[in-house]
C-alpha cells in the first residue's frame, strides 16, 4: 500500500471515528487535541497515523470502523505501516 491510498484509509477512518459520539471523545481527550486543533490539521499523515493507531488498540474499534467503512479488516493496519512511524521494528 502506498502512502496516498494509506492517507485515504485514514481520513475516511477519522471521519468514522468523528461521527462516533462515544470514541470521538475519548480520542480527543487522550490525543490533548481540541475539535479546532482535529479539523486543521486532518491531512497531516503524522495526526492520520495517530488516529489509526487509536482505533487499533481494540479489535471491536476496527471491527466496527471497517464493516462500517467496507474494508477488509486487515487494511488499517497496513495502512499504519504505510504512514509516518507505522514501519514494524524488527529488533533481531
């Protein structure tokens, strides 16, 4: 995946994530940012890597965005690895 189709996957996770009343918040409160803060700086891939990586800690979040979204459940996950700071560290 490239970093483009990665940006993509994203953004449409992050509107999925804003249009969850439940999540919204809790992202917003664990990443400081305000709602002002969220929508200007929304295309940037470093935030878009971030808000993958929220949704990635818990399986029913991903579950949940990718049936809603019509992705393969695996897509976000590559989608990280396809942004800043998402490449896997192989410590051997």
């Amino acid at each position: 995946m490239d970093s483009e189709q990665a940006q993509i996957i994203a953004l449409a996770s992050l509107n999925w994530l804003i249009a969850n009343d439940d999540l919204r918040g809790i992202f917003l409160g664990s990443s400081g940012l305000s709602p002002e803060d969220l929508m200007a700086r929304a295309a940037e891939p470093e935030l878009l890597g971030s808000v993958l990586d929220f949704i990635l800690m818990d399986d029913s979040w991903v579950v949940s965005c990718c049936d809603s979204l019509g992705y393969p459940y695996e897509n976000l996950q590559r989608a990280r690895m396809a942004l800043p700071g998402g490449q896997q560290v192989h410590w051997t």
